[in-house]
C-alpha cells in the first residue's frame, strides 16, 4: 500500500505539477491522493482535475474561524485514509494544535536555505527580495517538517541556487523553483512516504 498524500495548495500548484510529474519515477512509495485549496479560484485544482485527483475546497470564511477551518480540514483528509500532507504554496499558517495531530507527516517547502529569510511573513516573492536586498551570493530552497513554529520543523532537505547579477524576486524566484523547489519536493515526499509505510 502506497501512503497517501494530501498536497495543501492556494495559487497556481506548480509544486504541485512537480510531485504529479514525479509520480512513478522519483515519487513510488506515495501517491497524491488528494488536493486541498482553501482558494476556490486555484489553478492548481485545474492540475489535480486534469492528472484525474479528487480535490476538495476547504474556506476559511465559510467555517467561520481557524479552529473550525482546521476541524474541516482534518474531517477531509481522515475521509481520503491520508498519510502524509504536503504544503505547496499553502497559504494560510496551520496552529499548533492542527500541526500536533500530523507529527513528522506534514512537509513544506520554503524558497529559501532555512535558517535564513523564514519565519512568520517570509512567503512568495518577499523571501528573494529580502535574499536580494542583503546581498547574499547564494540561496535556494528547504524542504522541512511543519509543527507549531512558521518554518521551524526539522529540514529534511536543502539545495542550493547561485543568485545572478542583475537578478529580479521574479527571476530569481524562477530559478529557485526549477533548480530546487520541483526538485527537492517529490524527493522528501518520497522519502518521508516510504519511511512512513516502514513505521
């Protein structure tokens, strides 16, 4: 039996696409078995229709506050036997006591070498424009374990990406994703998915 995974998403799921493509390949011990957006406007539920995955939508103001969004949240994902949960642009920040009911089963991946330029408001285009602004020569991503803490569960992974002169947050931000992000992810879920089937 594989383990079953939730990807957590909000935008475009180009993350999202990486761990679709990945599958059968990189990623054999999980299969995505589910994509969650609390965005119901999300491109990434186009990806999960297209790759044939059952979706769901999930909004914060419909439930009325976090607590009955994490309640909601959880009902879901018991309904689809999920075993590990992957955030992919997720944006919205899971408490503690959400993050407590999933140890070491929830991943994120953070376009940044963790520990710099993470934490509480280091998301998007807002984590290279701070890279950029201090001058740092290289950057990249980090796939860790989400608990209680914005960013700071134990990481699972890290790469390297070399900034360029005359780099824009866009430009950067690219290369981060294509040269870390949709590498690194499919590989920590593979990793984390056949530990977790060892358990």
């Amino acid at each position: 039996m594989k383990t079953k995974i939730a990807v957590l998403v909000s935008g475009g799921g180009t993350n999202l696409q990486a761990l679709i493509d990945a599958q059968g390949s990189v990623l054999t011990s999980g299969e995505i078995a589910l994509v969650v957006s609390n965005n119901a406007g999300a491109y990434a539920l186009e990806r999960a229709k297209k790759a044939g995955i059952p979706t769901a939508v999930v909004l914060k103001k419909e439930c009325g506050s976090q607590q009955a969004f994490e309640e909601k949240l959880k009902e879901v994902l018991s309904a689809h036997g999920i075993g590990l949960i992957v955030l992919a642009g997720f944006m919205t920040i899971l408490t503690a006591d959400f993050t407590a009911c999933y140890p070491q089963r929830i991943i994120n991946v953070h376009p940044s070498l963790i520990p710099s330029f993470c934490g509480e408001g280091f998301y998007g285009l807002r984590v290279h424009q701070a890279a950029l602004d201090y001058g740092v020569k290289v950057t990249g991503a980090t796939v860790h374990f989400v608990n209680g803490i914005p960013d700071g569960g134990k990481i699972i992974a890290q790469k390297a990406v070399y900034i360029a002169d005359g780099d824009t947050p866009e430009t950067l931000q690219r290369r981060v994703m294509e040269q870390a992000e949709w590498v690194l992810l499919p590989q920590a879920a593979e990793q984390v998915s056949a530990a977790l089937q060892k358990a």
